[in-house]
C-alpha cells in the first residue's frame, strides 16, 4: 500500500498585495511532489513569474497544476512553464485544468555548450571561454546561460534588444512594483540606509541621478531626505510616478542610446535592479560614472549571483541578460575607475556595491 500523500503547506495569498513569491520562498527548490496554483495566477500582472516560483519548488518529475476559469487562452502559461511537459488538460464545472510533469534539470550538453554559447564574448572582460550553465531549448528561441571563466560575468541571451523594449518593459513591468506596499517599504528602508552611510561618512550630497527609476521610490525617498534626484527610464509612467516624489525626468528612453549631456555633474550615480537589464553593461555603467562628479559615489544594487544554486534560481528572468557576483561586480566597479568603499548584501539574494569615482 502506497503511504497517504500529506499536505506540507497551504499557502494563502493575497493578490492585491502580489505576495504570492515571498510565500512560496521558504520552500527549498526540487522539495516538493505535487503543487497546485489556484485561478487567481491568472489574474497577476506578473503571473509569468509566478508560475516560475511554483515550478521551481517542485520536484523533477513532480506534478504541477493550474487551475483557471475554462476558456482560459492555452498560451498565457506557455512561456512561464518551460521545463514542465503537458500532462492533461481538461475542462470540468466551468473550470480548466492544466497538468505538467516537472522534466528532469536539463544539465548542459558540455562545458562550452552550443554554438550560440560559443559565439560569445564576455561584454565585461573580452573573454571568449564560458560554462554554459543552463539551457532551456524548448523555448521558441532557445534561452542559455553561462558564465565567463574570466570575470563571473554571467550571461542569458534569447531577444533581441528591439523586442526588449517593445514587448518587455511596458507600463504593467512597473504597476507590479505599485501594487506591493511591502516593495515600497523595503526600497525605502534601503534609501535610509544609504543616507546614513553617507553620514557615517561625513559625506553630505547635493544631487543624484538614476537610471531605470522603477516606481520611483529610492529616488523619491533621497529627495525627502534633501538630495535633489533625476532620473531616467523606459517606460512613461515610471517617470510620472517619480516626478510625483520630487524626481525630475531626465530621458524617457534607452539609457544606452542616449546622447546624455551631463557630464561629472551629479554627486550620485544609482542603479537599482538595472545593472542586469543591459546586454553591454559595462558601456551603460562607465557612462552613468561620466555623469557623475569626481569623488562622487555611485550604488549599484542588482541580484546576486553567487547565490545561484541549480538551474533554477528565481533571478533567472530571461530579460536579466547580465548576472553579477561579488568577483565580477567589483570588477565593473574598478575597470571603470570607480573604488569600492563597501558591499552589502540583502534580503538573500541581492548585492549592494557603493564605490567612489577616482
Ligand atoms: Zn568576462
């Protein structure tokens, strides 16, 4: 006789607070045989995401299901469930149910992987040797990661930069932040934390510029504290929310492209969540350090790499194009004259660099 399954957890989310992946994270990856995601995953502005959290907490060959109103598009989910092979799919009460088997980790072919791999070259060091250390192939366009022997640069590389922009970073990339009270408190804790750094220092800032402001709320939170911020982003509605903090729309566009005409003016340059987002991030970065004064300060915050564990780690998000440790952060940072004064780690999996423009 096969033992009664048992149920380890029930977990209670609340969607207008978007809690569901802080929920999910205290279960370790590949820990679980069976998980069910209720209707209102499909009501979640990041839901893709979500669906990548419940995938990653089961185990291989675990079963995983979604239950939706019927009708439901069989497409939403099929980006988000790559790795996971359809079992059933039915409709019963109004109801449709999704079932997926967890496939087997997908280890790398070799240790320099495919061509796509091989073609490569590192945007951080120039090296050409990588470990690839992921592949998700049955994606329409194949998705790898790997890492640069050299520098620890990681990189994923499936879309072009066109459909980045275009298909990507739209308004509802920032409504999810809007819609988490608790982001907002942690991004402002983190800003007067930064402060008083700064004044444990003695240093006292006059002004500060960030690229990719998300919803405004570190710049918003300097501003208060009598720094006078601007900004840049992608996506319209960032800005409007941070000019209603007090932030000053710079550009509204790719930082990359832009021919911006301030030059060591600012006493702050901020990147926050951003740094992974640039295909080139050691061209976006030297040119937030030319807008910055001489011995100003710039505070790169982005996921932290080390804590990769597996294939797959949450920060895995295909449009992360550039994975950063200890090792390979500290090396964007002096490569572009710029002295660490101190690093920081948050919340498990984030990494905080300050340095100071020579
Ligand atoms: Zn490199």
């Amino acid at each position: 006789m096969s033992p009664a399954p048992t149920v380890l957890a029930a977990v209670q989310v609340d969607p207008t607070r978007n809690n569901a992946s802080r929920s999910l994270a205290r279960f370790p990856s590949n820990s679980l045989d069976f998980v069910v995601a209720g209707a209102w995953v499909g009501l979640q502005v990041d839901r893709a995401n979500l669906l990548r959290w419940y995938l990653t907490v089961v185990r291989p060959s675990g079963i995983f299901c979604i239950v939706c109103s019927a009708g439901t598009e069989r497409n939403w989910w099929k980006s988000a469930t790559a790795g996971a092979l359809p079992f059933a799919d039915e409709d019963a009460d109004g109801m449709r149910l999704f079932v997926f088997v967890k496939e087997e980790s997908s280890q790398p072919d070799s240790r320099n992987g495919p061509e796509e791999v091989r073609r490569n070259v590192c945007p951080l060091c120039g090296g050409g040797e990588f470990d690839l250390l992921r592949l998700m192939k049955d994606l329409e366009t194949p998705l790898f990661t790997c890492r640069a022997s050299s520098c620890g640069l990681t990189i994923q590389r499936r879309y072009s930069r066109g459909e980045f922009s275009g298909t990507i970073y739209q308004s509802r990339y920032i409504e999810q932040y809007r819609a988490d009270p608790v982001a907002a408190r942690m991004r402002t804790a983190e800003a007067e934390w930064f402060v008083g750094w700064l004044g444990s220092q003695g240093v006292s800032l006059g002004s500060s510029i960030e690229i990719g402001l998300g919803d405004g709320t570190f710049s918003g939170a300097l501003q208060r504290a009598g720094i006078r911020t601007a900004g840049v982003d992608f996506i319209p509605v960032a800005l409007e929310l941070a000019a209603r903090q007090g932030t000053k729309p710079l550009h509204c566009g790719d930082w990359e492209t832009w021919a911006c005409p301030h030059e060591a003016e600012f006493d702050v340059g901020v990147m926050i969540h951003t740094i992974e987002h640039f295909g080139d991030p050691r061209s976006a970065f030297t040119k937030l350090v030319r807008a910055v004064r001489p011995g100003g300060y710039l505070y790169v915050h982005t996921p932290n790499h080390d804590h990769a564990r597996g294939s797959d780690w949450f920060h895995y998000w295909p449009e992360h194009v550039s994975l950063f440790g200890r090792q390979s952060l500290r090396r964007l940072f002096v490569s572009s004259r710029v002295e660490v004064c101190t690093v920081r780690e948050l919340y498990g999996d984030d990494l905080i660099f300050i340095g100071r423009k020579v």
